[in-house]
C-alpha cells in the first residue's frame, strides 16, 4: 500500500516506496509539499471539501480520487485519511493510505459503456479471443432471430451467408489484427435462412497485457437503406416510362462494353432504332396511345435480345441495343428478324415499322464516334423509305445492306 503522513496543514512528512511509485515523484520531491502536488483539476472542488471537513474533525475518510503522477498521466487512487491523536487528545498528523484502482475503474467504465451498448437499438455480441460468442442483447435477437441460448458457445460463422470470398474475410482479420477494429457493409443469414446486409463495427479488447481478451461486435440492419438505394439507382439509371435503361445509363454501359470488348479482342455492335411515323400516331390517336405503343415495342424487343444484350430508350420514339460479341453480319442478321418482328405484330391494335441503323466498334474507336455513324445509318434509312434497315456507310467492307 502506498502511505504518506502529513501535518495538521497537509504538508508531507513522510512517503514509503510505495506512494513515491504511485504518485512518480521522489521522496525529495514529496517532503514539505502538500498533496495538492499530485491533483490533477479533475476532482470536483466538493470532494476536497468534504476530505477536509471529515479529517479536522477527527473522521476517517475514505474515497476516491483522480491524481497526477509526475510524468502527467492520470490516475485513480482509492484513500484511507485517517486523523492521529496524540497521548492529549490533540490531532497532529494525518496518514493516508492509498491504492492504484486506475484499472479497475478503466473495467467498470467498460462495463458501463458495454451496458449502455446493450440498453440501445443496435444489435451487439461479444465474443471470447477464440471468436466464441458470450453475450448476445435484444436487438441481437431481433434482427437475427436467434436466442441467446442458441449462439452462445457458437462462432460468427454461424451466420455466414456464402455471399464473401475468403479474401473479404482475410481483409476484415488484418484490419482487426493491425488497428484493432473493423466496420463495413457485411451480408448474414438470419436463423430463417434469409440473407440481409447489414452495417457492422468489430472492435478488439485489450487486456493489460495487451492480449486480445474479447470482441465486441455492433451491427444493425441496413435493408431498408439498400432497398432505397437500388430504388434511386433505379430511377437515376431507367426511363420512367418503359422501364428501360435511359440514355445516362447508356452511355455508360457503352463505354463500359467497348473496353471490354477491346480487351477482351471481342466484336461489338450497336443498333439504333427509331419508330416510323411516331408524330402521326401521337396526333392521331393521342399521347397515351403513344405512351403504351412504346410500352409494347420495348417488351417485345426485350424478349428478343440475350441475356448479354442491352436495350435502352435512346430517348423519344428512339431505342438503342448492343449486341456483345456480335460482329457486323450478325448484327445485320438480327436486326432484319427484329425489323420483320415489329412489321408483323400490331401493337395496340396498330401497325407500327421500324427504321434501323447499325454499325460494328472499330478498336480504338470513341463512343461518340460509334454513335455518329450508327446515327448516320439510321438516317439513312429513314430517308430511303423507313421500315429499312442500313450499316453505316464508313464500313470497312464498303457495303450497304438493305431489306
């Protein structure tokens, strides 16, 4: 234990090995001073007062106070300040016995904090250094569906949903193994075998040894959150009538598909297709008639394309198709049934043609300058008679295809 003896004023007398540990200071630097060296400000004013009220008076005190070690590092010393009579009756001294519970008040604080954790809405176990699962709260239950009873002893891997690779999994144990904590977007299977992504913080605890002693794992559910981002990518990336990619998403799409075309030494051809006398069809009928004519063309040329295949509504009355790994003749091919399909089936009880443009990527080749020639293709069609299809008229082998 850690003693000192001062006078009736508080000025050190005496200090054992102890206390010159405790407090960092040596038995020169303690004797004649008063304990208001090793304060550290952090004690409120009250404390004191009371110390003092109790031990002038003759009473023991006991109670516990934040102090300043030499090197200015705080600490919490729990004290005994006991008065010292003398053979008259008389106070003469007062004896002070103190103990380092800076670590025991750092577990209870811990404690606390791991208690207030478990009091709010976020989902938290805690585990043993081995990754074995000790206490699990409320919202744990809640969102996983699991009892207590049924996770504790188990690991994490209990949940794994089958969605990460092992290098996901290798990532999160270097970040917990070199920073001690680990937070990010995480997909668990709950006890009904439902997949759900979820928000995760994994922190290490230290002992003081500095050994791993537990992990506190916090998490919530972040489903919503993801349905509501797959609803504004949805709106930011499709045309709100067709359903179809819009001419953002597009252009994207396209330049993603030419690099990989290149990369890959891949064919890629574009189409671009326009309904013939669209205007007429809107003036006649009126623009909801027309709204559900470009509804029906954009199913019925969905259902003709793969799964590899793009459509988008390149925007009015015009759609835009990209054709992966298909080279210029296939692409000629296709866009003849496509023409021939839309001739043949009335849509909304109307007969409705195409005019088509196609060209093939050339390597190296921007996508505004596939697009220009496709264009071009398409305009060419329409002012041959419409319900035509044409390649561009830069193709390498010269020709023009017309059905």
């Amino acid at each position: 234990m850690a003693i000192a003896i001062t006078d009736l004023s508080g000025h050190i007398l005496y200090a054992n090995r102890c206390y010159q540990q405790v407090s960092g200071y040596s038995l020169d630097k303690l004797l004649g001073r008063t304990p208001a060296l090793v304060q550290s400000g952090e004690t409120p004013d009250e404390v004191y007062r009371e110390l003092w009220g109790a031990i002038t008076q003759g009473r023991v005190w006991e109670g516990v106070l934040k102090n300043r070690r030499g090197n200015g590092d705080t600490y919490w010393a729990r004290q005994v300040i006991t008065p010292v009579r003398n053979a008259e009756g008389e106070l003469v001294n007062f004896v002070a016995v103190q103990e380092d519970v800076t670590q025991q008040r750092r577990q209870q604080e811990e404690l606390r904090l791991l208690a207030t954790v478990f009091e709010t809405g976020q989902a938290t176990l805690i585990t043993d250094a081995e990754m074995r699962i000790e206490k699990v709260n409320q919202a744990f239950v809640d969102i996983t569906g699991y009892s207590s009873e049924e996770v504790v002893g188990q690991t994490p891997r209990l949940f794994k949903s089958g969605r990460h690779d092992k290098a996901f999994y290798a990532r999160l144990w270097e970040s917990l193994k070199s920073t001690g904590h680990w937070q990010g977007e995480i997909w668990n299977r709950n006890r009904h075998g439902e997949v759900y992504p979820l928000w995760q913080a994994i922190t290490a605890v230290h002992d003081e040894q500095g050994c791993v002693r537990n992990f506190v794992a916090v998490f919530h559910n972040i489903s919503e959150r993801k349905r509501m981002e797959q609803r504004l990518e949805r709106q930011a990336s499709r045309d709100y009538l067709t359903g179809l990619y819009n001419r953002r998403a597009f252009d994207a799409a396209l330049r993603q598909a030419m690099q990989q075309a290149e990369g890959q030494a891949q064919p890629l051809s574009l189409l671009l297709l326009d309904i013939d006398h669209f205007k007429r069809i809107n003036d006649r009928y009126g623009h909801e008639v027309g709204d559900r004519v470009l509804q029906s063309l954009a199913r019925q040329l969905g259902s003709s394309l793969r799964s590899t295949d793009l459509l988008a509504r390149w925007g009015g009355e015009e759609f835009a198709i990209l054709l992966a790994g298909t080279s210029l003749p296939g692409a000629q091919t296709f866009a003849n049934r496509l023409r021939t399909q839309v001739a043949e089936h009335r849509l909304q009880g109307l007969s409705v043609t195409v005019s088509i443009g196609i060209g093939e990527l050339r390597y190296g080749e921007e996508p505004d300058s596939l697009l220009s020639r496709v264009d071009r293709a398409l305009y060419r069609a329409k002012h041959a008679g419409r319900n035509q299809v044409r390649v561009d008229d830069q193709a390498a082998d010269g020709d023009e295809v017309t059905w």
